[in-house]
C-alpha cells in the first residue's frame, strides 16, 4: 500500500556522509521535508533541544509528524536518531529500498550494519588522520588507509556481477555512497577497485543521489 506523507518531515541535518544517506533517501522517496541545518562546527549538535531528539549529539535525526499510530489508533509524531535506524524507519515506513522478502531483507540488512560498523567509522578515521589531524601519526595514518583499502577491497568483491550491493538499490547503497564520494581524502584510487567504481558512477548519475549529496553544499 503505497502511504502518503501530507506534513514534512523535519530532518536535523549538515552536509557530512552521513547527513547524506537521509538527504538521498528523502529526495528518492519524494515526499515533503523541511531541512534544519546543525552546524556541527559550531557545536550545534549540544544544543538541549537538539539533545532531545538526537542523545549522542549527532546528525542526522528527523522528526516524523506522521509517525506510528499509538494503542489508541491515533498517529503520534516520532523522532528517530541515528542514520541506519532513520534509513529502515523511513523504508519500512513508505515500503520502499528495502524488500519484503525476508531472505532479501536479510542482505540490505547484513550490507547496511557493514556499512554502520566498518565502512563509515574507518573511512572516518582515515579522513581524520589523512587529512585533518594537527599532529602526523605514522602508524594511525598506515593502519587506516590499510583498513579502507580493506573495506573497499570486501565491496569491490560483493559487486562483481551486481549493479547493486544487495542486487537492487537499496538503503545499503544510500548509506554506502555518502563515503565512498569522499574517496580522495581517504588515498583511495578507484582504478584499484573496478567494481566500486562503476557502482560509484552509478549511483552519482541517480538524480536523487545528486541533489541528496548537494543539500547544503
């Protein structure tokens, strides 16, 4: 059943990967949202009301005017923090990147948490070291780039023959693109990962994908 959204929905958002995954899933899902921006490098991620919906001071989280209907059959607002949980409630919610086959679902699933737990927390500490931290770590600086590479390394295998990380878009893709965009800062050459690349360009010609990873830029 095809569900329609009538009031916005409001995302806490700046313009980082991971601000990105909800930013591409609003835009593919077409439905109305209004953008708060949360300049995180002017700490407004601590602010107490932004506290109140996000607790561990991070962005993304969307509050959701429409959300689940309570015990009593009336529908609530629901606020939702951190990017994966946001990404399967806004999937499960509209029934959309996230198939209702429970083997299929059980892929995006395996992809999305890879992507939570490995690709975008290392690629992170790549960026940090390579790129912006005052002091040059030798030993950080190898042991992240060794671990990105790695992690490209187990994508650019899992797409050999797949246009797809899970076969068809899905929310592991959206959540996979915001980081892989930033490849240079992490000493990546996409040359070395055939798979990735082609995936890469793929996903940047999706319009959605464009205008989610342009939103405040």
């Amino acid at each position: 059943m095809m569900v329609k959204q009538g009031r916005p929905i409001e995302l806490y958002y700046w313009n980082t990967p991971n601000g990105y995954k909800i930013s591409i899933m609003l835009e593919e899902l077409q439905v109305p949202y209004d953008v708060h921006m949360i300049d995180i490098n002017r700490g407004e991620q601590f602010a107490p009301d932004f506290l109140k919906i996000s607790p561990n001071n991070r962005i993304p989280a969307i509050v959701d005017p429409e959300g689940p209907e309570d015990e009593n059959g009336n529908v609530r607002p629901v606020s939702v923090f951190e990017s994966g949980a946001i990404l399967k409630y806004l999937a499960e919610k509209f029934n959309r990147f996230y198939p209702s086959d429970w083997r299929r679902r059980i892929v995006v699933d395996e992809w999305l948490f890879w992507q939570m737990g490995g690709f975008g927390p290392m690629l992170g500490q790549a960026h940090h070291f390579l790129a912006f931290a005052d002091e040059r770590i030798p030993y950080a600086m190898k042991r992240y780039h060794d671990e990105a590479r790695r992690l490209y390394g187990v994508m650019d295998r899992r797409l050999e023959g797949r246009d797809f990380l899970a076969d068809e878009y899905s929310i592991a893709d959206m959540a996979c693109i915001g980081w892989a965009n930033s490849y240079q800062r992490q000493q990546i050459d996409l040359d070395d990962f055939e798979n990735v690349k082609s995936w890469y360009y793929r996903m940047l010609a999706r319009p959605a994908v464009k205008r989610g990873i342009a939103l405040g830029n």
